[in-house]
C-alpha cells in the first residue's frame, strides 16, 4: 500500500464532518485533492467507505469497521511525532553525562543548574567516577559523553581537549614552602606526601611527570576531600590539579602553583566516535564549551 498520512486524516475529517467541502476546509485543501485522497484510500482498501447521496455522506460498514483503526492510527502518529518535535526543539529529551568527581563536584553543579533552568524538559544523569569508570559507561553507550582524561587505546573515542588542568602543593599555611611562590619539583623530595590511590588520573599524571623522582608517600587514599584533612592536620603535603582546589580552601591551608610545565592534566570531552549527539546532549555540549570556553579565558 502507498498510504500516508495525508490518507487518514480525510478519512477521519470526512467520518466527522459527513461533508465533503467541510471536510476539505478542515484539512485546508481544495475539494478535488481532497476527494482524490479519499478515492485512492478506497482504491487502495478494495472497498467503499463512504456512501455517498446527493444529500449525505455516511460511513459504509466497511468504514464504520476502519474509524476507530483510523483515528487511534493517527492518533499515536501525531503523539509520537510531536514527542519526536520536543526532543528536535530540545523540550524533552535525557542527557546522561560522566565526569571526574572533581569536575563533578567543582564545576558541574552550575553548569547542570544553568542548564535545566534553560531546559527543564531535559533530565539529566551524572556518573562521578575516575576516569577508567567513565570511559566504560561511554563505550558501552551508558552516557552520553565524559569529562576526563584521554585514554591511551581512543580510536573507537571522539576526543576534544576542554581545559589544561594544572598542579599545585598543597600545605599547612606555617609550612616552610608556604612562603615561596612557585615550588620546584626537588621541593617535594622527602617530605611527607598524601597521595590518591594509584587507580586516580591524579596520581597517575603525577607519578609519570615526577618520574624519576620518587615522593615519600605516608598515607594513600581515595578521595580529595580525605586528602584535605589529612594535609590540614598536618600529616604532610600533596599536590592537586587546578579543578580540584576548590576542596582545599580551608582555613590553615596554603596553595601555591607547582613549577613543572609537564605536568598538566587534559580534560577531555569524551564520546563515542561512531555515535551522533541527540538534541539533548548537543544542549549540554554547548553548555560545557561556553562554560570552559570562559574558564579558559581566565
């Protein structure tokens, strides 16, 4: 059959209206088109459905048989198709994101604010995971993109550098490198060191930069916030990238930049190459390029 929807909209208009000009104004068309829509649906049927007089147009039995079909069919075609429309326009639709919780704790939250104010059809999922875990989810198709670290095996990744994520020591404010501007990396050698677990992009970016200089580690642990408390009780220093000073503001903390330009840490934007951005995650995209666009700038 070559049936459209043009097809059931006549048949529905003119089961309503039982009037051919009627009908056709209904439908906005001339009431030759619209006849010729409602013969070829006959045509293509094998049966009349309409009996038509000189005074009425009435549904024949096989017509009576096709209304409900009919209007239930062009029904869910509109439903559907202006769900389809909503998610175009960016009224509905789901973004699914995974991030470092560093970014998910840092810089996330009002880019996400921001962007349900200006979308609030959208909804949005958030997977704070190292970077191993986010890299998973998007190669599984679990998220819709990542903000993390390039991984070494990427040709199944589109990758896009967000921002260059640089170090700092972090000490206690009575430290003596607390009184110096810039720390050398030989600053670091034998003082005692809170380090993040080995499986962090953090330690991984540190380790290799610092190679072959080796940190006297104290205590390993998982998370920056653990790491804060520690360096504030003055069990030793450590060093964090830019986007993750934002857990060591506390009183009786000092930050100062690290002096090694090797050490820098790429923010990806990170998604599948063989897959397109729906309209909902194209939004959050432009959301991440203008917000570290700014950052950047900065």
């Amino acid at each position: 059959m070559n049936l459209s929807v043009k097809h059931l909209r006549a048949f529905v208009a003119l089961a309503a209206h039982r009037n051919f000009t009627r009908a056709a104004q209904a439908c906005h068309l001339s009431q030759s088109a619209f006849s010729a829509l409602i013969q070829t649906l006959e045509e293509q049927a094998g049966a009349r459905l309409f009996e038509r007089t000189t005074r009425s147009v009435e549904l024949s039995v096989e017509g009576k048989r096709f209304e409900d079909v009919a209007a239930r069919l062009l029904s869910d075609f509109e439903t559907a198709f202006a769900e389809l429309r909503d998610h175009a326009e960016r009224r509905k639709g789901r973004v699914a994101i995974a991030a470092l919780p560093s970014i998910a704790a840092g810089d996330l939250p009002p880019i996400l604010a921001a962007f349900r104010q200006r979308y609030p059809g959208i909804a949005m999922e958030l997977f704070d995971l190292l970077a191993d875990g986010c890299i998973d989810l998007v190669r599984r198709g679990r998220v819709d993109l990542a903000l993390a670290p390039a991984p070494a095996q990427d040709r199944d990744l589109r990758i896009e550098p967000l921002i260059a994520d640089t170090f700092h020591l972090v000490c206690p404010a009575d430290h003596p490198l607390a009184s110096r501007k810039r720390i050398p990396p030989q600053a670091l050698a034998g003082l005692p060191f809170i380090q993040l677990s080995r499986t962090s992009s953090v330690r991984q970016h540190l380790d290799a930069a610092l190679h072959p200089l080796k940190l006297n580690g104290v205590m390993e642990v998982e998370h920056l916030a653990t790491v804060a408390g520690l360096v504030a009780a003055g069990l030793g220093v450590t060093a964090v990238p830019a986007l993750a000073l934002f857990q060591f503001r506390l009183e009786g903390l000092a930050v100062r930049p690290l002096q090694m330009p090797s050490l820098v840490r790429d923010i990806c934007l990170i998604r599948l190459k063989d897959r397109g951005d729906s309209a909902a995650a194209a939004a959050m995209v432009e959301c991440l390029h203008a917000h570290f666009g700014k950052r950047r700038a900065s």
